[in-house]
C-alpha cells in the first residue's frame, strides 16, 4: 500500500506546536526524545536504501530485518523490496512479515516511509494476538455451523440414516482435525465389550479390524477409568498412557501415535467416546479441533439415544417380546412385500404345537414359555436366507418359503419334512424330557392366492383341516381361483351399478371422552346392501374401487352425505363436534379434494373443524413426500388429519412430527389385549405419551371392555372408541342414542353388543 509523505527537507510552518518558550521551531529534547521512543509498541529503525541498520532505539539489540535469520527468506525480500520502492519514489509502504522460533510463529505488521536521502524509518508491531484473536473467532464461527447443521440433520432425519449420518460427520471430524483415523466406540454386554461402531480413516491409512473388532474393556482399563472420571482425555504420544499397562499395548498394536478421546453418556453414565487418532506422527491437539470433538460427541450421545428409543418402541411393535421373534403385525409386512416381487413363488407355514396348552397346565406357564423359547431358537437357526420365521400367537408358528415356481406346492412339503424332524426330536425342560409334535397348515403363492389376508386365512384352513385330521398332520389348502375370480368380477359389476345410483349407506360410531363420557365426535362407515350380493364388506369393495378408479366418486359421495348428515344433528338438536371419514391413497393425491371439501362443508353451513379425515398409516407412509403439500392445505383449511392403525406400519413419531397431523388413531390390535399383555401395554402407553409430548390427540379403536377403558384412561388416552359405546349404527339411530337427554354408558353398551 503506498501512501504520500512529505519530505522532511520541506521547510517547517511558521509557528508550528505554539507554546514551548516561545521559539519559532519548538524540538524535543533528547531526554524527551527517548521517553517518546520507549512509549510506543512499535519497534523503530532508521534504515539505510540497502536494508542495513543505520540506527535503533536504546536498548533495541536485535537484528535488522535483513539481517534476522528467524524472518523467512521469502518475508526478508518482501521487506528488501519495501524498502528499495520507498527510496526511489518517496512513497510510504506497508508489508507483514513472520518470525519462526521453534514451533513458535509470531506475525508483524511494518509502515515504511522515506527519512531523508536514502533513509527510511522502518516501525514495525507484533500483531500476533490479534490474529490469532481472529482466527480464533473464525475457527469458533466455522465450528458454530458445523455443529449446528449436523445437529439439525439428526434431529430431523429417520432413525434408519443415522448410521450413514454418523459416518458422514466422523469423516468431516477426521478431516478437520487432520486426523488419520476418527472412530466411535460404544460399550456393549453390559459394558464388557467394546464394539466400533463407525468409523472413518485417511486413504492409505490401515483399520487395524481385527483389532477393533474383539476389543474388551479390560484392554483399555485406564482410559476408561479416565473418562470416567474427567470427562476428555488427550493423549498427545504413549508416554502419558502408564507404561506397560493393557492400555498401552492396545494403543501400540492400533498404530496410534496419538489420540483424543471425547466421552459419550446417557444419563451420566458413559456409554462410549468418539476417537480421533494418528498413526504416523505424536501430535498436539489445537484447541478447536478438540472444540469440535467434544461438539460432536454431544451431538452422537442426542442421536444415538434416539434411535435407541426408536428401536425399543419398534422392537415392542413389531417383536415378539418372549421369542424375539417377528410378531404377526412385521409378518405381514413382509407378506405385502413377497407379494410385491410377483415373480418370486412362496409357501406360508402356520405350525401349531400339539398339546401345549396340557403341558402349560401339567408343568405351568413357566416351563411353557421355555419351551416355546427352546423351540423357536430351533426353528428360526433352520430358516434359509429369505425365510421368515414368526410368531404367530399362543403355540402358533408362521413361516414363509421363497420356492422355485416348478411344482411349488411338492417343494415345500419337502422342506416341512425337515422341520418336522426337528420338532420331533426330544428336548429337556427343567429336568423333563419332552417329544413334540405340530400341525401344520400350508398356502403357496400364486398357486392359491395372491392376496395376503386370503393367504393367512388359507393357511388357517389348512391348519384347521389338519388338527382335524389328528396330532402331527400337515394339509396344502385346496382352493381354486377362478372361483374368487369369478366373484371379484361380479362384485365389479355390481360396484360400478351402485356407484352410478350412489346405493352405499354410511353407519357412525360414536367417539367418546374416557373421563367424561361426553361425545367428542363420530367415525363414518360406509355400508353396501347389493340386491344380488347381499352385504358387501368394505374391505371387500374399496379395494377393488381402489384398483378400478371408482374410489374417487366414492369418496366424494361420502363426504357430502357425512356432511349432510351432521347438519341434519345439529338442527334436531344433537351437536357432533367432529365427523371422522376416511380416505384412500388414490384420493390423499387429488388435488381437487382440499376445494371438495370445503365446498361440502360450505353447502351444509359448518365449519372446517367439524370434519376430520383418517388415513391409515401405510397409505401416508406410501406417499408421504408426494402427499405433504396436500396435506398442509387441507390443515389450513382447519380440517383435523388423523392417522389410522398407527402402529402397524414403518413409520416413526420423528416422521409423523414434520406432517401436519393433529389425532393418532391406536390400531385395535394393540387394544384388544391391553389389559393382559404387557408388550401392549408397554407399547400404547410409549404411543400416548411420545403423542402427547407432539402435541397430536390420542384415539383408541376397538375398545370393548371396562377393563380397557380403565387402562385407557390411566394413560391419558382422549378419546376411545368402539362396541363399548355401541358399534356402528345408521343417522337415525345414532340420533336417537345420542341425543342429550339420552347418556352414553359402557355399560348400557355391553347390552348392546350381546344383541
């Protein structure tokens, strides 16, 4: 930067600094002088065209700079250059410079101005601080946003991309901290292994797996006791680590020359650490890398409790908790998903124990459940890869068999017969020894079906005609499709008529206030009378309206009769909060149904908030990103979504909290034996709360007892809903129930449900 300066030979203005005795040309005093120089923080020197020092404040002994051996060479011509420009044109230059003492670096920054003929005053000031001030504060604000963007991606992403996301962050950690390796560690077995869990390493630079792999925490009992007890550890070479310890001869076996070890703990209690290591030189760790490291850490011990959390309620939902193995609801899933892959052929299994319940009641529950323990450890170590082995429920067994699609029904009775050895042979319970025997019922698709409600109730047939035939008996189910061919069609035909004249009927059933037995709001229930077919059930006829377009008509047929419906209440003088109606797949991506609605709800004078649409789980998991947009719409609108069966599909709480639901809808399955099963207890009460926390309202179907109720309302459930307030019942009749005057009570409903 060159600035102007005029040249001292200019002559002095008259009167220059006033004062001073009254002289014309006022001058410091050499003792003045000396106390002027030893009062700034720049280091002055007169210099000479050449660089060479021609003179220097008292006191100063150090070098000229191009005379100083800790000034790079680079800097030193940098600093020769200033000076020679300054002499030829009189301009004042500014340059920065380094001294290097050591591993020390300290940074300069120099005014070069003319002073006289071929001088110049050279002032320089050690800037160090203030770089690094701001380098400090550069490096905390890079670090801020790091730590930040990572938080907020795992918080928001799904429980199975954490592990991805884990391995993504340890890479930018390893990279940052110029690191060779950057691993996390968490304690297992109750904390006597240790199990590297993710990791990241620089290319060229060896895992030492086999290592890792079989680590047990006496190999490292001093840094465990270390983090313990003080949180970080920095190991900056191995000779801070006690010499010959467990601790020292892992570390050299790894490679590590140096490491940094941030805790992670859940509770207080430390569950693991993240690592970052080198292998090819000892180093000393700079303040915000190990900043980072401990960031991170926090970051991890957040997500990691999360996907446990995650991963306890899933396993609750979808595990048989006496087993482990799959419970029917995972079955299912699987099912669906073997349907998908239309040219892959399987059997379904259902294998029933002869005589357990004698045995349950001969030896008690007890030995009953290590028995079944016992054998489904047997079945499931004889499933093939693809295979799933279930429990289906009491001593019931299901298995699914990926077969050849060549004489399919042949194969799997070949493969049954190898389980049925097994079954067979003895095993030794509490000092008994016991010979089992099962039945088994058998379904294959596509020979029998390929539907996978007709598939389960085709193997209960099966299962049924063999425990008639008598203890140890396997039946293939007989059926034929072309007689459910046959009766699809005409359904069809008979759908597409009743469409056309709007022939359906909608029955409510009421949904109540546990506490207060107030009615809080109504489900719609279409019905369908056919001339020829009789009563259709619904889940005979929406799939099929689904697969041929009609559903959408439907839909639009339901609403405005629910909407009439309720209008009609509320001029007769019963006031329905809330009418729930549900919707498909097919209609969750018509754009036109916001508009739909809302005109439905405007020709019949009510508000939004009087309808509420239900959608099951698995349809809003299936569109969930395509479905978003319409679904904020509709929320605006101020019309309730509610989510159907939650519980039986893939979703999560952390998925369902970025949508706009208001309600959960618990699926019957988990209440119809709440009040005996602990795995459903355990699993509706993780519902309501983790609900509750979202602010999302909590309905229960498929109540039926006083004992469910009870349970219900302990928990805080809001609202319940099923035949103990009385099953699904036509306008009228729902009127005349529920008209104010006339309560609503589970018992007076349990008459009702006998009829």
């Amino acid at each position: 930067m060159h600035q102007p300066h005029r040249p001292p030979s200019d002559p002095p203005r008259k009167g220059a600094g006033g004062g001073g005795g009254g002289s014309d040309n006022p001058a410091f005093t050499a003792d003045e002088l000396a106390a002027l120089l030893g009062s700034t923080r720049e280091r002055l020197l007169l210099l000479d065209g050449s660089g060479r020092l021609r003179k220097r404040a008292p006191g100063d002994e150090d070098p000229a700079p191009a005379d100083d051996a800790t000034i790079p060479a680079a800097d030193r011509e940098q600093i020769a250059r200033a000076v020679a420009g300054c002499v030829a044109d009189g301009m004042q230059r500014e340059v920065t410079y380094r001294t290097i003492h050591g591993s020390r670096q300290h940074h300069f920054s120099a005014r070069i101005q003319p002073a006289g003929s071929d001088r110049v005053l050279f002032a320089s000031l050690d800037v160090t601080a203030h770089r690094d001030a701001e380098h400090a504060l550069a490096t905390g604000y890079a670090i801020d946003q790091l730590v930040a963007r990572l938080a907020d991606e795992f918080i928001n992403m799904a429980p199975d991309t954490i592990d991805g996301a884990i391995d993504t962050a340890l890479a930018e950690l390893g990279r940052y901290s110029d690191a060779d390796r950057a691993h996390l560690y968490q304690l297992v077995d109750g904390h006597s292994r240790i199990v590297n869990t993710h990791g990241w390493r620089r290319a060229g630079v060896s895992s030492h797996g086999e290592h890792y792999r079989r680590m047990r925490s006496n190999q490292i009992p001093w840094i465990l006791q270390r983090m313990r007890e003080g949180g970080l550890l920095r190991l900056e070479s191995l000779t801070q680590v006690p010499a010959d310890s467990p601790d020292e001869r892992l570390l050299a076996a790894t490679g590590v020359r140096s490491t940094a070890l941030a805790p992670i703990t859940f509770g207080g209690e430390l569950q693991g650490w993240i690592a970052i290591e080198t292998v090819t030189e000892s180093r000393r760790w700079r303040g915000d890398q190990i900043t980072l490291l401990t960031r991170l850490a926090s970051v991890f011990a957040t997500a990691l409790l999360r996907k446990q959390s995650e991963q306890r309620i899933f396993r609750l939902a979808y595990y048989d908790q006496l087993t482990g193995l799959p419970n029917r609801m995972l079955l299912r899933n699987r099912l669906h998903a073997l349907l998908r892959n239309r040219r892959r052929a399987f059997a379904l299994v259902l294998i029933d124990l002869d005589d357990a319940s004698v045995l349950n009641d001969l030896m008690g529950h007890d030995v009953g459940d290590l028995l079944l323990r016992t054998l489904s450890h047997r079945l499931d170590s004889l499933a093939s890869a693809g295979e799933t082995l279930a429990r289906w429920g009491g001593d019931a067994f299901m298995l699914t068999i990926p077969l050849e699609r060549n004489d399919i029904a042949a194969a799997a009775a070949s493969r049954l017969k190898t389980i049925r050895r097994t079954l067979s042979s003895p095993v030794r319970i509490d000092g008994h020894e016991l010979r089992l025997s099962a039945c088994m019922g058998m379904a294959c698709h596509p020979l029998h079906t390929d539907d996978v409600d007709e598939m389960i109730r085709f193997a209960e047939l099966a299962l049924h005609e063999a425990k008639r035939q008598g203890r140890d008996s396997l039946v293939v189910f007989d059926g034929t499709m072309q007689e459910r061919a046959a009766r699809r069609s005409c359904i069809e035909h008979r759908l597409r008529r009743a469409v056309d004249e709007r022939a359906f009927d909608l029955h409510y059933q009421p949904q109540i206030c546990p506490d207060t037995g107030r009615l809080v709001g109504t489900e719609a229930l279409i019905r369908w009378f056919d001339p020829e077919l009789g009563h259709v059930p619904p889940d005979e006829f929406i799939e099929l309206a689904e697969d041929t377009g009609m559903i959408l008509p439907i839909g639009e047929w339901l609403a405005e009769r629910a909407c009439r419906d309720m209008a009609q209440w509320r001029r007769e003088g019963l006031h329905v909060p809330c009418v729930a109606i549900n919707i498909t797949t097919q209609e969750l991506l018509d754009e036109r149904l916001p508009e739909a609605l809302a005109a439905a709800l405007a020709r019949h004078d009510l508000p939004a908030t009087a309808l509420e649409l239900e959608i099951t789980e698995s349809a809003l998991m299936e569109r969930r990103d395509s479905s978003v947009s319409l679904l904020n719409r509709l929320r605006k609108l101020g019309i309730g979504i509610a989510i159907d069966d939650f519980g039986t599909g893939y979703s999560s709480l952390s998925q369902i909290k970025h949508l706009p639901v208001t309600k959960l809808k618990i699926d019957r399955s988990f209440i119809q034996d709440v009040v005996s099963n602990r795995d459903d207890q355990a699993i509706v009460a993780a519902i309501i709360a983790m609900a509750h926390q979202l602010g999302l309202r909590v309905v229960a179907e498929g109540v039926e007892t006083d004992e469910q109720l009870r349970f219900l309302s302990r928990q805080g459930c809001d609202v319940v809903q099923g035949y103990i307030y009385g099953q699904a019942t036509a306008p009228a009749s729902f009127l005349r129930r529920m008209r104010p005057g006339t309560p609503s009570s589970p018992r007076r409903s349990r008459d009702h449900r006998r009829r």
